[in-house]
C-alpha cells in the first residue's frame, strides 16, 4: 500500500530539485553566476532537498520493512539502485573526468538500502533512537582523518573530494535513521488514522494528483531532468547563437 502522504511529501521534493537544477544549468551555462547555487542559501536549499529525499526513503524503508517479503523488496530496491548509479558513474566520467559523480545520491541510496537489511530485524524504537543518537553525535564532532581518496565517500576526508554530487555516508546516513524511526513512529498510528495517510481516502484535486503522481516515479524522474534540461539549454543555445 502506497502512503499518500509519503507520494506528496516526494513529489514536492522531486519539484524542488527540477527547480534547483534547473538554476545550477543556467549557473553551468553561464547564464548567471553558477556560485549563486553552489554557496550560502542556494548551498542551503540543495542540502535541504537532499535532506529531505533521504528522510522520506528511510521512512518508507521502515515502513516497508514491516510488510511481508520485505527483505526480496528490498534487494530489487538495491540492484535497481546500484545499476543506476553505476551508470550515472560511467556517464559523467565520461563527460568529466575531473568531477565525475562517484557518490551522489543514488549511491547513498543503495548503501542505506544495504544498511536497512540489518534495520529491519530492530524492532524496538528506543534502540533505532539510540542509532540515530549515536550517528548524529559522530556527524556533529567534526572528526576527520588523513585517508584514501578511494575512501572519501565514508565522510571523514578532510579535504573534500571534487566531484559534482556528493553524499558521503557521515553525515547523511544520520537523516535515513532519523526516517528509519519517523516510519517506526507512523506505524504505531491507530489503524483508522492510518488509514487516512493512503490513497484509500476521497480522491485529492488535480494538483495533488499530480504531486502524488510525480512522486510515485521520482526515480525516473530523478534520472532524466537532467539530461532533458541539458538538451534544452543546448537546443536553446544553438537557436540564440
């Protein structure tokens, strides 16, 4: 059962960061100043975007975990997620190979989604709490080591590697546990106000359906804004020039 909430909460999300991007191109293309959306608030509302996509996946990670066949669910989830990654790795390697994405999201994604097979046997919330408690504790400190560049993504570098979409495991995975909770929490909402967090509920207005819809296929959608933004700026380009 899909959560309507969840569908809507995504959707905004997937919105934002077509709107993001779609600044960073015009950045990318010289239409404005590209640090206008890399530092200060601009810096801020992608890491809020990011923030949020990652909260409400491990949300649905627990919420997942607690029905049945979870863990073969939960393995496509990961091929899927890895295959797309591995792709998105080799493209912009070939594209760039100075600031190829070799951590972005999607990467961050398979990782927790390996993480949540180990979640899911936690039942209590006071010890997802702990978890999270500790993660956050370590994201806070500011700890930092002299390590491979090979080991960037673990989040202990101190001197950032250069790539275009990173998502280190320290501090990020600190916001899936916050999520992997949150989800324990809803799934202790009595079942008639559950309920009322599904699409099961009076059919919502043309613009809900439309969040919900874009949120249901973020994926996909996550995969090819870019690539369509891009042919459009060129396409653009090439009739102004």
């Amino acid at each position: 059962m899909r959560i309507f909430l969840l569908d809507i909460s995504r959707g905004v999300c997937v919105f934002a960061m077509i709107i993001y991007h779609f600044y960073w191109d015009l950045g990318y293309f010289g239409f404005i100043d590209l640090q206008v959306v890399t530092q200060g608030l601009g810096l801020f509302l992608a890491q809020l975007i990011g923030l949020s996509f990652i909260t409400i996946a491990g949300i649905s990670s627990r919420l997942l975990s607690l029905t049945n066949s979870c863990k073969s669910k939960i393995v496509k989830r990961i091929l899927r997620l890895m295959t797309i990654s591995i792709a998105i790795s080799i493209l912009t390697f070939i594209l760039d190979k100075n600031s190829f994405i070799f951590f972005g999201i999607l990467h961050f994604l398979s990782v927790c989604s390996i993480v949540s097979l180990i979640l899911i046997k936690i039942k209590s919330n006071l010890q997802l709490f702990f978890i999270f408690l500790a993660s956050s504790l370590i994201s806070i400190s500011g700890i930092t080591f002299n390590i491979p560049f090979i080991f960037s993504w673990l989040g202990f570098n101190k001197q950032p590697p250069l790539t275009n979409d990173f998502y280190p495991i320290i501090p990020w995975i600190t916001f899936y546990f916050f999520g992997f909770l949150l989800g324990g929490i809803i799934n202790k909402i009595p079942s008639k106000k559950y309920k009322n967090l599904s699409n099961t509920d009076p059919q919502p207005g043309i613009v809900l359906k439309l969040i919900e819809y874009v949120g249901q296929k973020s994926l996909i959608i996550y995969i090819l804004h870019q690539p369509l933004l891009f042919s459009l700026f060129f396409i653009f380009i090439q009739l102004t020039s």
